[in-house]
C-alpha cells in the first residue's frame, strides 16, 4: 500500500481513457450466434404445434376456432429466449432475431398471434362432419388452450386440474 | 454600520457554502469516474440530486420520529453555523461573536447529529452505524482540537482571527508542531470528511446506509446537502490553519488563491478516495490512536514555545 | 415553480434500489455490470442505494416466491412517492420457466405494480440501459404486438365426393347439395 503503487494505480486507470460505450447513442448490435427475440413467420408456418410442445415455459397457445382456423398466439412475457421452438420447427418459420432491445411498459406488447388457415387436404380432407364435443376431447390434433386466460390447458393424465396452490400459508416476518 | 457589514459578511459566507457544496461534490464524483476509466455523471448532478429529493414524499418513520425531524434541521444549521466562523479569502464574519472553543465545539456538534440520526431510526443496523460512528469520533475529534490549540499556544489568544492565520507555523525557529499537526491533520483529513478509507459509518452498503437508513426525501436531503458543506468546510479550516501564504494579496486575487487552494486539497481528497479501499473500524482506531500520541508530543512541543 | 423544477429533476437523478425476491442472481450479475465502466449507467444520474426509504426505482428480479413476497412487499411500500418499479429479466416479467412451480406465486406485478419490463434471460446489459433510457424518455420503445391473419372469409371447401376426374385433372363439381 505504499505512495508509489497508488500513484501507478492512477496512472495506469487514466491512460485507459474513457471505456464506456455510448450506448444508447450509439447503436450496439448483437454478436453472432445471439438469441434475442423469436420471430414467427407467418408465410411458412404450417401450424404444427411443434414450438408449442416443445417451450419449457408454456408461452405458446394454440386454439382451433374451426376446422380451417388456428390460432397460434405467443406471449413474450416468459420466454427465456432458450431457442427450443426454432430448433424444432419442420418448416424453419422460427427465427431468433439479434433483437435485445425488449424494453416496454405494457407487457402485451411483446406478443404475437398468427391466425393460419388449416388447408385441407385435397382427398381425404379436414372436412368430414365435425364430431361432438366427446370425440374432440378424443381426437388427437384439436387444440384448444385457454386464449382469454393466457394458460395453457395440459392434456395429460399426471396434471391435477386448478391451479397451483398459494396464498394458503401467512408467513410472519420478525 | 458595522451590524450591516457583519451580517453582509455572513451571508456571503453561507451562501458562498451553499453554492460550492454540490459543485465541489459534483468535481468529486466526475474526477473518480475518469479514474476508473468510465465517463461519470454530469458535474452539475448533486443539484439535481438534491433537487430531486427535495420533490420526494416524506415519510416519518422510524422509533421517534420527532427526534428525526431535530437531527435533521440540527444538521444542516450546524454546517452553516460553522459557515459564519470560518474565513473564506476574507476575515472571519462573527470574528468577535466566538472563539476557537465554540468552533471546536460546533465542528463536535455536527458529528452528534449524525448519531441523534441513528438513534431515531432505532433499527439494528443504524444502532450498529452509530456505534461505530460514536468510536470514530471519539478517536478523532481531539485531532482537531490539538491543531487548533497548538495554533492558539502560538499567538497566545483564543480569537479566530488569529489563530485561523496561519498560525501553526508561527512558533520559535523551525515550526516543529506546525509541522507534526499538518503530517497528522493530512493523514486523518479523509476522515473528518467521510470519504473512502474512512467512511466507516455512513454511506456504506455494508450496513444499508447505517444511520440515514430511514430518512428519506426532503430530510434526506437536508443530511446530504450537510455532508457535502462538510467537506467545503473542512477543507477551508485547514488551508486557513496550514497554507496561509498567499492570503495576503488584496482582494480579489486573495480570494481566488485561497479557493484554488481548497480545490486542490479537494482533488487531494479525491484522489486518495479513489484508489483506496474502506478500512476496517479497528484499523481506523489503531491508525487514529497512534496520530493521537503523535499530536500529543506536537501539543507538548507547542507548550515550550516550539 | 420549486415543484416543478423538482418533478422536471426525477428523471435526471434516478436513485436505484436493488431486490432479488428468489431468483438465480443471473439479473442480478447484469445489473451489476451495467454499473461497471463498460456499460456506465453512472452517466444518467443513476446511483446504487442500499435503503429502500432512499430509492426511486426498485429493480426486481426472481418471480415472486411465497416465502418473499410479505418481504418485497415491505420494501415497496417503504418506498417514497413517485416511485417505478422495473421487473428484470423473465422471471420477474412472467414467471419464468418457474411459472407454475410449488413455492413461485407468480411475476412480481402479483404482489407489486410494475412499471417496466426489461425481458430477457438474463437481459444484456444494453437491454437493462436501454429500458432505463425507454423509461427515461431518451428513446422511443421499440416491440409492438403482432397479428396476423392469413384467412379470408368464405372459405372455398373442397368436399372428396365433389372432386371429379383421375389422372392428372382434378376438377371440382360442386354438386347441388351441400
């Protein structure tokens, strides 16, 4: 702690100049290989669900109006940017941007909803008489997530229905 | 006449402190932020700063809220009560209304109100800040009592005009004591100002901001805006006590000298604060206990006409 | 006209507090290095306190667990008007992946109102400086919602029993009954 190295010390920090970046300035792109914000492409989606199996936070939705209408919606609020759905999607409509700049004060504004036609096959089709409400429960395919909740509803057989249990234990603080 | 030139004079006085505090401040903050290679905050930003907390709701909370209202109000009067006993590039302004022994005891005041700040909040961490406030002070506050009487052994009176001349050096011969007191004084000026080595008790995360912890908006402010005059006020005791020369140039230049000088001790200030790290309360004792031995051989020195 | 000079300053000198209400202190790694010189966010008047009574902004990251949300509450109510909370990074926006776990109640606009999002996990530090520079007005914020529809009513429906013709030329009939 001598006189010497303190003095070094300040000469050594000011002849690094001035290092910060002039941020918001100065536009700072993003390196290669950066995951930012997913892009769906609407042209070549096939409305699969692929990307909606396959998100460890459960932001996608999807829901079938009718036979020939999906509705995918994604909401950015919890997505980790993790890059599964993009990995998994046949047709390649995903694409992670290099977009950081997230920012907003309305968390709806991250979302994007595609409403795909579902085409029809040309011989065997979609379109055969729409079956009850028991035999869509039963047909693999329908998809029907809770779009004016925001939640997905999960089909299999190991998930208790309600949601998770809070609010039940007061814990005292001192 | 001589009422309206005083009271003119502590007005210059106070203002004079009001308007530099945040300035010198403001140098502080930018001159550390080049040192650590970054671009700092602009040098105006203590004004917004305070500003800003002036416009903030203010919560009373704490044990004794009345209590922490007085620390409040008490801290920033002090500071600019010992405004009006200090010369700033002119004479003293209330030069007949007190003498050293007031100022050493306004100069201990405003260090209690730092602990009736701590006391009111009467949380676990301020109780904690305080304590180590009260043992720093305790080590620290003679400091500057012994270099104000060892400039009063030399001109044999206790008026402030005299001893704050320069007075340290104006013993017989070599100006032993002069000498010692000003060693011992700059090894424990980041103290009495609260910057880095020694900033034990406030401003520190390691204590959530110790004893200001509840204060907030405009009483805040009132503390910060009393830290900042501190080191205004410190700085222009000791050029005043210790660099005198150049104080007898007329008027305005006079005046520019003595707050060049005290910019320079500010970017002195500065620069230690930048490249040390906080100590530890029993490093600071031992460093503060040995100065006090120190100052103690200076006082004996002073006695003997030294 | 002193009020108004005050309200104009808030945005000039935004005191930042930091809460970290259960998450896995990857935000928090970033909010710091968005206070190291690279990223200097010093230079917008912003400063870390160690008090919430000395704060303006509370920045929350982690979602909002059962066993802190009592705790973050205090801490925001301790806070003086006008105040802004920024949630951090996803967990903080919506939950995160944790959004349905046994101890998560959920994103912290459950227990507080947010004022800003900054999503990401965890977001870049031009991400943090960028939100703090939206809230500030310095820019223009830049995500939007997007629809699509690639649907026009009605719908031409193709029926197997109405499609005529082998070979290469299939031709649609449409048959008077439906």
């Amino acid at each position: 702690m001598s006189l010497r190295s303190k003095f070094d010390e300040t000469l050594l920090c000011l002849r690094a100049g001035r290092v910060t970046l002039p941020y918001p300035a100065q536009p700072q792109p993003a390196p290669e290989q950066f995951r930012g914000r997913p892009i769906f492409d609407a042209a070549k989606c096939i409305g699969c669900a692929g990307c909606a199996n396959n998100c460890p936070a459960r932001e996608i939705l999807i829901f079938d109006v009718s036979q020939e209408i999906r509705v995918l919606q994604y909401l950015g609020r919890r997505c980790t940017y993790c890059e599964r759905c993009a990995e998994v999607c046949p047709e390649k409509a995903i694409t992670m941007s290099r977009d950081f700049e997230n920012a907003t004060d309305k968390i709806g504004d991250l979302g994007q909803r595609l409403e795909l036609f579902m085409s029809t096959c040309q011989r065997c089709g979609r379109c055969f008489k729409s079956p009850s409400t028991l035999d869509e429960l039963k047909m693999k395919g329908y998809r029907f997530d809770d779009i004016e909740n925001e939640r997905w509803i999960f089909r299999s057989q190991s998930r208790l229905e309600g949601d998770p249990v809070v609010d039940d234990v007061e814990i005292e603080l001192d | 006449m001589h009422v309206i030139w005083t009271s003119l004079a502590v007005l210059a006085n106070i203002a004079t402190v009001l308007i530099v505090a945040p300035l010198a401040q403001g140098i502080l903050r930018k001159i550390t932020a080049r040192i650590q290679s970054r671009q700092g905050p602009p040098v105006l930003q203590p004004y917004f700063d305070l500003l800003k907390l002036l416009g903030k709701e203010d919560i009373e909370s704490g044990e004794y809220p009345l209590m922490q209202r007085f620390a409040a109000y008490l801290s920033l009067s002090i500071a600019l009560c010992i405004a009006c006993f200090v010369p700033m590039g002119f004479a003293v302004p209330l030069g007949s209304a007190g003498d050293v022994i007031l100022l050493i005891y306004l100069l201990t005041l405003s260090g209690i109100c730092t602990l009736l700040a701590g006391l009111a909040a009467g949380s676990t961490y301020s109780l904690l800040g305080i304590s180590r406030e009260m043992m720093t002070m305790i080590a620290l506050e003679p400091l500057f009592a012994i270099a104000l009487v060892v400039g009063a052994l030399h001109t044999n009176s206790l008026a402030l005009d005299a001893v704050l001349g320069g007075s340290a050096y104006k013993g017989v011969g070599i100006p032993l004591s002069g000498v010692l007191m000003l060693a011992v004084m700059l090894l424990s000026f980041q103290a009495f100002v609260q910057r880095i080595p020694f900033d034990i008790s406030e401003a520190e995360t390691e204590l959530m901001e110790g004893p200001l912890m509840e204060y907030s908006g405009p009483k805040l402010a009132l503390f910060k805006y009393a830290q900042m005059a501190k080191l205004i006020l410190y700085s222009t005791l000791f050029v005043a006590l210790f660099v005198p020369w150049g104080s007898t140039f007329p008027a305005p230049i006079g005046w520019l000298l003595f707050w060049m000088k005290v910019f320079v001790l500010v970017l002195l200030v500065t620069l230690v604060a930048a490249t040390h790290a906080r100590y530890r309360i029993d490093q600071a004792i031992r460093l503060f206990a040995g100065l006090i031995c120190v100052s103690f051989v200076a006082l004996v020195l002073a006695t003997y006409g030294f | 006209m002193l009020k108004n000079l005050c309200q104009k300053m808030f945005g000039r000198s935004l005191w930042v507090y930091h809460a970290n209400s259960g998450g896995c202190n990857g935000c928090d790694i970033e909010v710091l290095n968005a206070l190291t010189p690279y990223y200097d966010a010093e230079r917008f008047g912003i400063k870390l306190v160690g008090s919430p009574r000395h704060a303006d902004v509370m920045l929350c990251q982690g979602p909002a667990m059962r066993s802190t949300a009592q705790a973050l509450k205090r801490a925001y109510d301790a806070m003086p008007a006008p105040k802004l909370v920024f949630a951090i990074g996803s967990c903080a926006c919506g939950g995160g992946v944790w959004f349905d776990s046994y101890s998560v109640i959920g994103p912290v606009e459950k227990i507080i109102p947010v004022s800003y999002y900054i999503p990401g996990c965890p977001p870049r530090p031009e991400a943090i400086i960028y939100g703090v520079a939206v809230a500030l007005g310095l820019v223009d914020k830049k995500v939007a919602p997007v629809e699509f529809k690639e649907l026009e009513l009605p719908i031409p429906r193709y029926h197997p029993d109405e499609l005529r013709g082998n070979d290469e030329l299939v031709v649609y009939e449409k048959s008077e009954k439906i």
